[in-house]
C-alpha cells in the first residue's frame, strides 16, 4: 500500500450523483455509499462503470468527510461479473484487464480507509473478486458467491485467486475456482469468505449499523492495520519489524491522544479520523 499522502485536498465537491451512469454514491454519517446501478444486468460490469467506481473511490479517500466505504448492488444482485455484451468478439481479454480492472482492483487496494461490500445477492466472476477486494463482506441470507470464470473456459481474474487463497487458504480456493459451484451465505461463513450472514429483514439497520461503528474508529489507525497486514505477505519478520515506523505514525495522531484520555477517564472515546 502506499504511504499515507499529506495535505491530500477535499474532493467532496466533486461527488453528485449526475456525474454517474452505473453508479450511485452519496455520503451519511461518515460513510460513503457506492451502490453498482445497472439492475436489469444484475449489475455487470461495464467498462464505464469501472471508470466510475474507481472515481467514486478516489473521491472518498480524499475526503476528510469519509470515514469507511461501502459498496452494494442495486436491485437483487451484487454484480453478476463482466457484461459479455460489452466485449468484442476479437477483444484482448488479458488487455482489458489491465486497463479497466487492474486499476479498479489496485485503487481498491490502495485506499486505506475500510471498505465494505454489502453483498445483497449474487456475487459472480469478477463480480466475486470485487468483493474479496473489499475489507470486509456483510451477506445477506439469500445471497451467494459463484466463481464463473471455469464455466466459460477462463480462469478466475482481477485479484480473484489472490484474495481467495489468502480468505479461505489454498485448497478451498482451489475447489470453488475448479468446480465453479454456487457458494451460499451459510457456507460462506463457514468458509470465512463471509464476515457476518443478515437476515433480510435486519438487512439495511445491521448493515449501517456495522458501516457506521467502523467510521467511528481511529480511521489513520485503520489505514495503518491495513498497510502493514498486507506488507506482512512480502516481508521478513526482521525487515516487517519495522513497523515501529508505523506505530511512530499512529502515536502522533489526535485519535491516539483521545483514547489514551478516555482509557485514563473512563468513557468513551470520540474519533475523530485524524
């Protein structure tokens, strides 16, 4: 991940709603909601709708106004993979994914602010990798992961395997990816691909609920978690020791100071990002 960047400017500005085709994004309480727009597709990807997350996700981790990310689908899918409509018969798959998805999935990756996929129905092929980009998956009861990509002929892309092997570790990843069989919500916990199973009925109280305790947290610590967690994947233990440098980092925010004063008085410490 990259360093957290000083004086990085407010980009709330530039977050209306008329700026998108296949997204929807507003802000509430902290968090920013990114909500794939494409229903009648089930919310397939696009080359457009790429484009638009990944300016949508630029915007909230510029913003001091964003504390935490969520990203859902519209209707009764996540998203259901790439539109195939939207691919040319003589198109080069491998530079497609280089263009639209390799970007989208290192922006995701790169933003250190936590990100949420509010999964509300099926999550398939490349559908399925934005959600194991994401920090966290909220599933609803009726949905289900699908790694499409053998069914086609093709091999589970954008990240896919990457995150799976490291979720659910190497045989799992093999068996879903080989197999190519639906994954519902109860085995997706089982699995831990699933963070927490909601009822339909809790579905949209748990899921701001859950949205809204993370942005309260010391977000530049959250940033930190992340940052080192994933260099632990790279490191030597001698060399990932350094993360004394990220503790020093920590150490100097407003949120340290604020917890360590509500350790000392006893209440409840108040956040505030910085």
């Amino acid at each position: 991940m990259h360093l957290l960047k000083k004086g990085s400017r407010n980009l709330q500005a530039d977050k209306g709603c008329s700026m998108y085709k296949t997204i929807k994004y507003r802000v509430e309480n902290g968090v920013a909601w990114l909500t794939l727009n494409r229903p009648d597709k089930l919310n397939a990807f696009t080359s457009q709708m790429n484009k638009e997350i990944r300016k949508a996700i630029k915007i909230s981790a510029g913003s001091d106004e964003v504390r935490a990310i969520i990203i859902t689908g519209e209707g009764r899918a996540f998203c259901s993979g790439q539109d195939l409509s939207d691919v040319d018969e003589d198109m080069n798959l491998g530079q497609m994914l280089l263009d639209d998805y390799g970007p989208m999935m290192e922006q995701l990756a790169n933003c250190e602010k936590p990100i949420i996929a509010a999964v509300n129905g099926v999550a398939a092929g490349a559908g399925f990798s934005l959600a194991l980009a994401c920090d966290f998956r909220l599933v609803s009861e009726k949905a289900s992961f699908l790694n499409a990509f053998v069914n086609i002929g093709l091999i589970p892309d954008s990240g896919n395997l990457y995150y799976l092997s490291r979720i659910v570790g190497h045989a799992k990843a093999l068996e879903l990816s080989i197999l190519g069989e639906k994954v519902p919500a109860s085995e997706a916990k089982n699995i831990g691909l699933a963070t927490k199973v909601i009822g339909v009925d809790e579905w949209n109280e748990q899921l701001k609920a859950f949205a809204e305790n993370i942005a309260n947290k010391p977000t530049k610590a959250i940033g930190l978690i992340k940052r080192y967690l994933e260099a632990s994947y790279h490191l030597s233990l001698e060399e990932y020791l350094k993360e004394a440098e990220g503790q020093r980092i920590a150490g100097l925010t407003k949120d340290y100071a604020e917890g360590v004063a509500a350790f000392t008085e006893k209440r409840k410490a108040q956040f505030i990002g910085k």
